[in-house]
C-alpha cells in the first residue's frame, strides 16, 4: 500500500523531471498512478476537467481508470496543495454527490437496495445513553479531578456519539418513519444538556442538497473565521472553540424560525437539565455539558472529522473518507464520500457502498484523524479558506 505514486496515463504527456522527483517506493506488485503537483491557488477555477480526473484521479466525475488502488492517503504532502490560498475555492461545477450518484447507480443498481433504516442504530444509540445517565449517578460524589478525567475519557467520546447519532436520525436512519425519528431524537439529546437535534436537522439537510453554496450550508466558515484564525494559533484556537461556530454559525449566516419540533426539543431538554442539577448537582451536569464540549473540541481525536470532512487537503477534491478505527463509534461517519453520495444508506450500512462500488471510492483518504488535525494546525499550506464554494447547487 502506498500514499502516492506515479504513472503516465494513455494519451498524457510523458513524465518530467518533476514527475521523477515526486516517485515514492512501490511495493513488490503495487499499482502506480499519475500524480500532478498542486497549483498556487490564482483565483481561477480549478475544478477538474474528465481528462484532469484521469491524471490527478480525484475521480470528480468518473470511476478509477488505472486500476484500483485502496485507501490513497491525503496526508501525503506529495499530492497536498502547496499553498494556503486567500479566498474560498469557487467551483462551476454543479453539487458533485448528486451527479455520482447518478452515475453510481448507473453502473451499480443494487446499491439501491442497501438503502433504508436501521433498527441496530437506535439500539447502539440507545446503549451510549444508558451509559451517560449511569456515569451522571456515578459521578455525583466524586472529588472534581475524577470527574473531568472521567468528563475528557468516558463522556468526550460519548456525547460525540450522541451527537452523530442525532446526524442519523437527521437522515432518519433509526426507524421507517419520521415520526419515530423526532420522538427517539428528544430521548437521544437527554445526555447533550442543550436541545440541539431539532435545529441540527433543519440545517443539515441543506448541507446536502446544497454542499457548498454559502448562507445555506452552514458548515461553510464565514469569511469572518478565514480571516481572523490565520497562521498556527488562530486555527488551534478556531478548533478549541469549534463547538461554539458550530452551534453559533447557522444563527448568525441562516437564521430560521423556531418551529414546533425545536420548542418541544427545548421544553423536553430544559426539564431533563433541572432534574439532573437539582437531584444528582453541578458535577453530573458538569460531566454532560463538559463531555459536550471536550467531544467535539480538540480535546478528543475524533472532532478532527469536521475538518477532515470537506476541508480541500488536495486541491480540487472536495470531499474525503476516512478509513480508521474510531468509525465504529460514530456511525462510520468517516465514510464521507460515501455518506454524500447515499445519504439514504444508514451509517451501519455504509461499508456495504464501498464494497459495491470500489472504483468510485478510490481516491485520496484518511486513516489518521490526528494527523488531519495536526497538518491542519501546522500546516502552511492550510487554512479556513480550503473550502470549495458555489454559488448555485
């Protein structure tokens, strides 16, 4: 396996001295591919052309067409952009998932009988639920360095998981039908201690349907965020406080009445709040909303999937997978390419995507949210800014 190599494709220019410099050790049997250096973003758009997607094989559009090559990493600087840019990525083309979609489909239709719910999402959900509310119990008498160790190691991860399974039941992925998903997503944000899975829902879906086009996805930074977290620190500070822009960007950019299910989800949480504080105290609520925060900060590995997401690490490729260990508890939310293009697949199920049809997910991934999170930080050639925007879907 291989983070990068190289290969001139039929019909391309033959390799220059540059390609040579930039050939990694293939081992015995390996299959090469094509790698092009990045360009200095110059304001035009770079969106890749089919006969672009052939040679850099970000398959935008297409399938592989050098033979399959599993989990390409794009951690490797190699095929890294060179250069942090000074303003978004505007892209002509259309939504890129739904147009693979289509073609997915095309070419595999049984992919369509691995969509739907699954019942073994909500018992999973169910179970990191149970757990928090004995941890609430447990908690209560402890000293205050024992429960923000348990708080960083046992909620952190924990409430993350809650807060990805509030991301399924956005898609309705626990039970056929929506109604079942609203009422079981009031009882799944019990142990988050703000009512946040009503509101998720409404902004989530544009996140898909218009991925990329600004004041409607809300995932998008401001402009205000690419320009105040530049350079080492302020990105380290921007993923401290990641929690607060993701809770306080949609209010601010797509503002939306609340409606009935947002009051309910309020009511229901407020009442659970006042319980826990008046009956369990301050160190119960303490291990919720600190486990909240640390989850889905820095603190934990794997809030590192927020930037490794949608974030451009190699240029004109706009979504990226991720193939590690920690999907198990977060409903393979790592899968991102796969999630985008089947958002009707159950996180449960979205193994079976990648299985079906391999060539279209052979393109740059990730093994290591860390190390997403470390390039991200350090990195001179990244900033809030490597995001591709447009202005329609």
């Amino acid at each position: 396996m291989t983070d990068a190599t190289t290969a001139t494709p039929a019909n391309s220019e033959a390799p220059t001295e540059e390609d040579a410099a930039a050939k990694v050790e293939l081992p015995e049997g390996a299959t090469a591919r094509k790698v092009v250096a990045p360009q200095e973003d110059d304001g035009m758009d770079h969106t890749p052309t089919e006969d672009m997607n052939k040679l850099v094989h970000l398959n935008a559009l297409e399938p592989s067409h050098v033979g399959t090559i599993k989990d390409v990493s794009a951690s490797n600087r190699l095929i890294q952009r060179k250069y942090a840019p000074k303003d978004f990525h505007w892209s002509k083309s259309a939504e890129i998932h739904r147009l693979r979609r289509k073609q997915i489909v095309e070419a595999h239709p049984e992919i369509i009988g691995v969509q739907g719910a699954d019942n073994r999402e909500a018992v999973f959900a169910t179970f990191t639920v149970l757990v928090q509310f004995i941890m609430c119990v447990l908690v209560k008498d402890w000293s205050w360095p024992s429960v923000i160790l348990a708080t960083w190691l046992v909620s952190g991860f924990m409430e993350h998981s809650i807060v990805m399974g509030g991301h399924e039941l956005s898609h309705d992925m626990f039970f056929k039908t929506r109604f079942y998903n609203r009422v079981f997503s009031l009882f799944l944000n019990l142990p988050v201690g703000v009512a946040m899975m009503a509101t998720f829902r409404r902004y989530h879906l544009d996140h898909h349907s218009s991925q990329g086009v600004p004041k409607v996805d809300v995932d998008l930074p401001t402009r205000f965020e690419a320009n105040l977290f530049q350079h080492k620190l302020g990105k380290f500070i921007w993923a401290l406080l990641q929690p607060f822009f993701y809770a306080l960007r949609p209010l601010v950019v797509h503002p939306l009445p609340m409606n009935l299910y947002e009051l309910i989800n309020w009511l229901v949480q407020l009442l659970f709040d006042i319980v826990v504080v008046k009956y369990l105290g301050w160190k119960s609520f303490f291990y919720l909303i600190g486990g909240l925060f640390m989850g889905l900060s820095i603190f934990n590995p794997i809030s590192a999937h927020f930037i490794a997401e949608h974030y451009e690490f190699v240029y004109g490729q706009e979504t990226y997978s991720y193939y590690g260990p920690l999907n198990f508890i977060v409903y393979n939310v790592g899968l991102h390419n796969e999630h985008h293009d089947f958002p009707n697949v159950s996180g449960f199920n979205l193994w079976k995507v990648k299985a079906i049809a391999p060539e279209w997910y052979d393109i740059p991934s990730y093994t290591s949210w860390v190390k997403v999170l470390y390039q991200f930080i350090t990195g001179e050639n990244m900033n809030l800014y490597c995001r591709v925007m447009r202005k329609h879907a």
